[in-house]
C-alpha cells in the first residue's frame, strides 16, 4: 500500500485553496471589523447575521462611500468565506467564526499590540518541563506534543517577534527626528537611545525565561531514544529544532543593537559639536564686549565680567632647596648578609609544598574543563551541585570550590564561553554552607 505524502507548497498554490486562505483586502478588512465587533461584546456570544457583514462593508469602505452592492456579491464573498472563515447556523441564520479565521484575526491583534512579558514565558516553560518529566507513556507524550507544546511554540515567536518590531520602531523614530528642528532631535534620539536599552534588557530577561527550556531539550532526550514510531519522532525533532532557532533569532536582535546603539550615539556626536561650537562663539563674544582693561601704572590688566575668575598669564616659579648629603658624613651601616642553609629536610618540605600547589591546579584545571563541558553539553547547568560536591571531596572545605568559583567568574567576564545567571532570591543551604541559585549558560 502507497503512502500519500502531503505537499504544502502543491497544495496552498492551487487557486481554490489559496483565495480561500487568503481573502482579498476589502474582504479582509471586514473580516477584521466582525472580529473587532465581537471582542468587544457587541455581537452576543460571537453571533452576527448577513446584514451585519453587509454592515461591515459598509464600514471598511475605503473611498468613504456608502456604495450598495449586489446581493450576488455579497453572497459570493460569503460562500468563500464558509470553508475556513465562517461557520453558518441554518437553523438561528447566524454565522460565527471559524477557529483558522479567529486565529488569522487574532494573530494581527497581537502583532499590533506588541506585548511584551518574559514572565508569563518563565512561568509556561516551567510548566511544560513539569509536565513533560510526568510523562511515562506513549499517549501522555503525544499529549504534551500536540496539547502542551504547539500551544507555547507561538507565544514564544510571539514574544521574539515583539523584540523586533520595537527595534523597527525605534528606526523609524530616528530618521524621522533627521527632519526635525536641532532641539527635539536631541530630545528624540535621548528617548530613542533610553528605548534601546529598555529592549536589551528586554532580551535579557526573555534569554533567563528561555533557559528553562534547556532543561526540556535534555528531557526531550531521553524519549527520542524511547521513541518507536516515526510520526512521533518528528514530532521531538521538530520541538528540539525550535529552541536552537528562538536561540539565532535573540543572537540577531543583539546584534542589531550592537550595530544601532554606537552608530547612534555617533550622530549623537555630530549633533553636539555645532552646537559646542556655537556655545564658545557665544561664550567668546560675551567676554569681547563686555571685558574692561584697567591701568594700574604702567601695568593694563584685563578685567572679566563678574563671575568670570581672572586669566592668569604669568605664573610664578616656586623656588627649591637643594641639601646635598654628604656620604662621608654620614656612613651607611653595614649589614651582615644573610645566608641560608640548604639541607634535604627543608628541600622536601620546599619541593612537597610546590608539589601540593601544582596538585591544586591540575584539581582546579580539572573542574573547570569538567563544568565547561557539561554546560556545553546541556546548554546550561546548575552550578550550585558542582559546588557542594567539591565541598564535599574536601570534606566541608570551600577552598578548592571557591577557586573554582573564582576561575569560572573570570572566564563569564571575558564572555566568550560563559554566561553565569545569579538568583538571590532562592538560596540553597547544604551541611550549614549557603549559596545563591547560580546557573551557567553556555553561548
């Protein structure tokens, strides 16, 4: 027996198809105005009739004119409408929405509004990788697949999406403050500047939200090896494809920033020095005509305005007293030069104290490839276990867990390999030694 593959592209480019996903714009624009009308509680319980989509056209008319159409058009455009759009009640002759055609319109609403909350992504993230180690059967993870996740994967691009378009925002506003006047330029592009960082940290906060998924791809792990069937394996690798691509797209929204912020604080620059320039043109003016000499004898001094401290033209050299020293005077006292006794104990204790200190770094070297490792592996780890199992190995001695901690805050400084995420709001406390919740993210 055949199996039928599906082709998308085929499919959506067959002309049925693709005018039935995608209306015209004026049938668009009345679809947006019923969506509207029923968020807004207009239409009970998201119920309209056929002379409120006529009502519709009416409002969305471009040209402002109220032009009757024929009620074979506003049949067509309706019948078009009932395959994805429009669900029509024969029985109330009522129409509703369709959940493709909610969607549609519900998607614009929130790319408009441009929300952002990398809270509510934290929170659903933890829920899902709650979820996701409750799963031990085939059923529950098909459930996760299609239930739990499918209903996160867009308000995750959404919130990424919403990054990006503040960036776009804040693009326009600064060629649109080229065309302003001197003063609200510099007023502009200070809150355009002020925004810009708002947004780095915006992605900051959404790059902590999203680190709990790392705990999900190595989760996801485990089933993938589990896994016997093909439709639910691609289901995984499509879930585990998605991180690494939320991942490129918040790398590239750092890089427009990097790209954007000095190239502003640039005109920045070249907005200020005219203006400097002025101010010293100004500046010098003021003294010129408003500066006095007055004789004194046969000495002209130069008189600012009040406020103005006088320029000081001549400075006076300080005079210095030199006393020589007389060596002979005064002989230096000699000392006896001290020597040390070499002797095999003190050489072994000398060559065991080095030795423990190379011990030492080799341990410490050792710790730091094993964590390095590891978050790479993972994409990020908990160090807070690394750090009370060298505790432990030293028998509750911190020396050799703070040298490593010490190492690895140099490394994340350098930021090249590491990023460490600190949380002082959730202590962890083992054998009477507390820390702070620290996680290590591999870039």
């Amino acid at each position: 027996m055949s199996q039928h593959f599906f082709d998308f592209l085929d499919e959506v480019q067959k002309p049925g198809n693709f005018n039935a996903l995608f209306p015209d714009e004026r049938t668009m624009r009345l679809l947006l105005w019923l969506y509207a009308k029923v968020s807004t509680g207009a239409f009970p319980r998201g119920k309209f009739k056929e002379s409120d989509i006529y009502n519709a056209y009416q409002e969305t008319n471009k040209s402002g004119i109220n032009s009757r159409l024929p009620q074979e058009y506003i049949n067509s455009t309706i019948g078009n409408l009932h395959e994805y759009f429009l669900l029509y009640n024969e029985q109330e002759q009522v129409y509703t929405f369709r959940d493709y055609g909610r969607n549609v319109c519900r998607n614009a609403e929130v790319a408009l509004i441009g929300s952002f909350n990398p809270t509510n992504i934290e929170i659903i993230c933890g829920e899902l990788l709650r979820d996701l180690k409750q799963v031990d059967s085939k059923s529950l993870l098909l459930q996760w697949l299609e239930l739990k996740f499918d209903v996160f994967e867009p308000k995750m691009s959404n919130q990424v999406d919403a990054l990006d378009r503040k960036i776009n925002v804040a693009v326009a506003e600064i060629r649109e403050s080229a065309q302003l006047q001197q003063g609200d330029v510099l007023v502009t592009l200070k809150k355009v500047d002020t925004y810009l960082e708002k947004i780095r940290g915006y992605n900051k906060e959404l790059r902590s939200a999203f680190s709990a998924l790392k705990d999900i791809d190595a989760e996801l792990g485990k089933h993938i090896v589990e896994a016997d069937e093909t439709s639910i394996l691609d289901k995984l690798y499509r879930v585990q494809e998605f991180f690494p691509e939320v991942r490129y797209r918040l790398d590239l929204i750092d890089r427009r920033l990097d790209k954007l912020q000095p190239r502003l604080r640039q005109f920045f620059g070249a907005l200020n020095k005219p203006l400097f320039n002025t101010r010293v043109e100004s500046f010098l003016r003021f003294l010129l005509s408003s500066s006095t000499i007055q004789t004194e004898g046969v000495k002209k001094i130069l008189q600012f305005p009040a406020g103005i401290p006088p320029l000081r033209i001549y400075q006076p050299t300080s005079k210095f007293t030199i006393v020589e020293k007389k060596e002979d005077l005064f002989p230096a006292i000699s000392r006896k030069r001290q020597i040390y006794e070499e002797s095999p104990e003190k050489r072994k204790l000398a060559y065991a104290a080095l030795n423990k200190k190379v011990l030492q770094q080799d341990t410490i070297e050792t710790w730091i490839q094993r964590i390095l490792k590891d978050s790479k592996n993972e994409g990020g780890i908990d160090y807070a276990g690394y750090f009370m199992e060298m505790v432990d190995l030293q028998d509750g001695n911190i020396d050799l867990a703070a040298r490593v901690t010490h190492r690895l805050l140099k490394i994340a400084s350098i930021g090249q390999d590491i990023r460490i995420v600190i949380d002082k709001d959730k202590p962890i406390t083992h054998k009477n030694i507390t820390i702070w919740t620290t996680k290590i993210i591999h870039l």
